[in-house]
C-alpha cells in the first residue's frame, strides 16, 4: 500500500514483546509525528495502551500513540490491521508458530512487511507457498531484517557492488568475521531455536532446510559448488589467523545466497560464501577456536534432544518477552567485517565491507536495523529490480539502508582489504 491511503504508516506488531517495545521506542522517538504515523500493535490492550502512554510521555515528538488489536490466532483481525497500514513490523515469534497468517494478510492486502526471523525452516515455506502469490500482489515480505541477516546480507551486496564498480568484476568468493560482539539473549529468541530444533526433529523438509546450502533458493535452484558451513578449527588463509564456526552461518550464509538468486546472480552461479568467527594466531587462536566448536557441537546435541529441550526451556532459559536491561543493550557492541576476493583483467583484487555498531546487536542494534528497515520500505527508498515477493533485506531494500544506518550511528564502510 502508499503512504497516505492508509491510516498508518507503520504499525509494530508485538509492540509490548521485548524487542517489539524497542522498536517501537526507536521509531517514536527518532522521528516526530508529522512524518511518520505508528501504531503499536499486540493482542493485549492494556499493555499496549500503557506502553503507548509511557513513549508518548518520554518524547516530546507525540501527544499519543494509536493502538491495533489483534491476535496471530484469529486471520480476520490481522487482516483488519494489514488493511490499515502501509508497513508492518513484526517481531512476534517463534515465526514457525505465529508468523504465518500475518505473511498471508499482508499479501491479501498488498501490505508491505519486514520481520527479524532466522527460521530458515519457516523461512523456507514462506517461500515455497507465498512467493509467487507475493510477486503477483507486488508485496515485498522481507525477512531477516535484524542481527540475522542484514549485516551480512547488505554487507555482501555493498561489497560486490564496490567490486564491480571499482574493477568490472564482483568477487568470487566472500567471507564474513564477526570480529566483534558482545550483548545478551532474550526469552523470544532461545524460544525460536526451540521450535527450530523441534521442526528439524519432525518436518524432513525442515532438515532439508538447514542441511542443503541452496535451501533458500528458488525451488530448480537449489544446488550450486558451496558445501556449507565451516564445521571445524581452519587457518584462515586471507587474515593468517585461526576461525572457528559461526553459530549464525546456517541461517546468513543461505540468505546470502538467495539474493544472489533473487538479483540474478550478478555475483555469479559459482559465488561462494562462509561466515567464521576468529579468534586469533598461534596457539591461542588455535585452541580458542577448539574451544568454540566444542561448545557448539554441545550446543547442537542439547538441542537435538527432545528431553534436553524440554529441561532447558523450563529451568534455564529466559521467559519469552524477556531479555537484557538498558544498561547492557546500551554497553553491547557487534562488528561484521565481510571480506571478498575476486579477478579482473588485471589480476587479482581484495575488497571489504564493514557493519557495526555501540549497542547490543540483537536486541539495541536489531531494533534501529528492523525499524529502518520499516522505513525504507515506507519511503519507497529501496533499490531493488523486484516489486514483490518473499525477499532478503539485500534484494528486497538494498543499499539505501546502508545510508539510513549510518544516519542513526552504525559504522558502515566499504573499499579495498588492507590488513591491520
């Protein structure tokens, strides 16, 4: 929908969740009310009118704050607040549970939507059931607009596109570090994994999902030259340190690849792409990274077990709507270093891009990347050949989001790979 034949500019569904009340915070207080209308959108009304009470009285941007009832249960409400708004924002999951319908309004109502998911598995059906339908209602449904994916994602496509405008050819193969991170993790997100780790154990398609590297991709492409993630300790060949497997690379590195897909494959069919952790030379970075692969495959057999789940979900995690205070969202801090190697004519050439930011990344940092990535689509301010369909935040907005990062505090950089 445009700008002004709607009631709303953006309504932010799951206002009063944790991360939902950060977006919320974010959009209210950085832009005034005569450019940009919100409303906070949940299925508890009290809740909802407290918290617009508290941002209206905490920026001096407002006199009040609309609300929208609805509940991920009843289709029809969700239509109802679809039809209302230009944008919705969503950040209610575990998505596999409670996303759906919400996808299916938005695309009833030719309702452009973002969300923060790293449910490859739902992400995967969103695709295989509503892509088309999407394309043909010229909607964008843009998933991964947090933590996962948008560093990752936008950060690749800054960098190809610094390759092919600085030496006529995009790099063959890319790797992303996250160099730096520190922040906390909420009840919503551990639940997600929880329903992630379930769906594997039931829905082949779901195992299909997180073993095939091209899982993301449209259905006849779901194959290509990358084997995966990096699964073991490896000596970085580019940097001459020691990497170990990044946690987020099952769900970064096939989004990566579907905008590639999506794009047409201006990076090639035989791009390649892994993300890592490092953690330094020598010995120490070497058993570092032992240490972190230890723990992961830990991880990984905790959450595979149905007994272990269930025990884990009830004794240690955070509850769902929960998650770190002010104090350690604001000392958290991430940086995500992509580096690209490509071939021109004349020769061989090294390119990188950086994403980061002073605040925790998946909860301070992931807000202000899903609100404005709201915005962009709000705005129209995407560059993006397609009009519709079940996008990345890469092929679906594009660059324009690097400049609305940079204009709320991210670093983000892009030019030639010098070491050190």
């Amino acid at each position: 929908m445009s700008p002004g034949t709607t009631q709303y500019d953006i309504v932010v569904w799951g206002a009063t969740g944790f991360v939902g009340q950060l977006v919320a915070e974010h959009l209210v207080s950085q832009y005034p009310a005569d450019e940009l209308t919100v409303a906070l959108g949940g299925r508890n009304q009290s809740k909802l009118e407290t918290l617009a009470t508290d941002l209206a009285r905490e920026t001096d941007r407002r006199d009040e704050i609309p609300t929208v009832i609805g509940d991920a249960t009843e289709p029809e409400t969700l239509r109802e607040i679809a039809s209302q708004t230009a944008v919705v924002c969503t950040t209610v999951g575990p998505y596999t549970e409670y996303g759906t319908p919400l996808v299916e309004a938005c695309i009833e109502t030719g309702t452009d939507y973002c969300d923060l998911t790293g449910e490859i598995n739902w992400v995967r059906e969103m695709i295989d059931r509503y892509h088309e339908e999407a394309v043909a209602a010229e909607t964008k449904i843009v998933h991964g607009c947090g933590f996962d994916s948008i560093p990752a994602d936008l950060g690749t496509k800054l960098l190809q596109s610094f390759a092919r405008e600085e030496f006529g050819e995009p790099c063959e193969f890319i790797r992303i570090y996250l160099d730096e991170g520190k922040g906390g993790v909420s009840g919503g997100t551990l639940a997600s994994f929880i329903k992630l780790f379930e769906a594997v154990e039931h829905d082949p398609i779901a195992r299909e999902a997180i073993t095939n590297p091209y899982s993301l991709a449209p259905p006849g492409e779901r194959q290509g030259v990358d084997t995966g993630e990096q699964r073991r300790p490896t000596r970085d060949a580019i940097r001459s340190i020691w990497t170990a497997p990044s946690p987020m690379a099952v769900v970064n590195e096939r989004v990566i690849r579907r905008s590639n897909a999506l794009l047409g494959y201006p990076w090639g069919r035989e791009f390649r792409c892994t993300e890592v952790i490092p953690t330094g030379p020598g010995i120490g970075g070497a058993a570092a990274a032992g240490g972190i692969t230890v723990g992961l495959g830990i991880g990984r057999a905790a959450m595979s077990s149905g007994l272990l789940r269930r025990g884990l979900q009830r004794f240690v995690f955070p509850d769902p709507g929960t998650g770190p205070s002010q104090s350690e969202i604001e000392a958290g801090r991430f940086l995500v270093t992509i580096i690209g190697r490509g071939t021109a004519t004349d020769g061989r050439f090294t390119v990188m891009s950086r994403i980061g930011t002073s605040r925790d990344p998946g909860y301070g940092a992931t807000s202000q990347m899903l609100g404005e990535s709201a915005m962009c689509l709000l705005r129209g301010t995407t560059e993006s050949p397609l009009d519709g369909g079940i996008l990345t935040p890469a092929s679906g907005i594009g660059e324009p989001l690097a400049d609305r990062l940079r204009d709320v505090g991210f670093t983000v950089e892009v030019g030639d790979w010098k070491e050190g």
